[in-house]
C-alpha cells in the first residue's frame, strides 16, 4: 500500500519510494512510501498519476494498493510486486507503447 507523508520536517523512516515539492505551494514536501506510518501526516492517494519535479512520477491505481515509480511517463523503474515489468528485467511480450504509437 503507498501513500503519501506530507511534512516540513526529516524525511521519514520508511521506504520511500518518490520524493516532491507539494504542489500546492506551501513549502512541505510529499514522500510517496509504503510500510506503516503511525503518528506521521498522512494523505491517502487515490487513482491517478502522480508527477514528481523531474518529469517522471507515480501511477496509483487500486486506491494505492498497485503502484509504479516511473521516470518518464513511458517508462516503469519500479512497481509493486508483480504489476509491470521493468526496462531491466523485460518479460516475453512486452511492447514498448512509445514507439508502437510514435515510432520512437
């Protein structure tokens, strides 16, 4: 399960898994982690993609129970177990999107 802490603080003791600047303006910054949280500021995520400040992000889908790390949109560096497959470790059958589309 991923959801966010959002604090001004230290980086929590947990498994980070994305790091951003709150959009909102306010000067705090979103960890995107899994494992248990007790006592920290949560925000639930919800279906969704989640841009962080580089160009990559976090797709969220099943209410953050399945989640991908993503360094473009294109590209999946990391997920939950099982979801996707990385560019690292293909599976048989995996069509790279971009280029079947764009021809890049």
């Amino acid at each position: 399960m991923m959801f966010i802490v959002r604090t001004a603080g230290a980086k929590p003791d947990l498994a980070v898994k994305m790091t951003r600047r709150t959009p909102d303006g306010s000067g705090t910054t979103d960890y995107f982690c899994i494992g248990e949280a007790e006592g920290l500021p949560i925000v639930a995520v919800h279906d969704g993609w989640y841009a962080d400040d580089t160009g990559g992000g976090v797709a969220i889908f099943g209410q953050g129970k399945f989640w991908e790390v993503r360094d473009t949109p294109f590209s999946v560096v990391e997920s939950d177990d099982g979801v996707a497959e990385t560019a690292s470790q293909p599976a048989a059958g995996i069509v790279n999107v971009r280029g079947a589309i764009f021809g890049v």
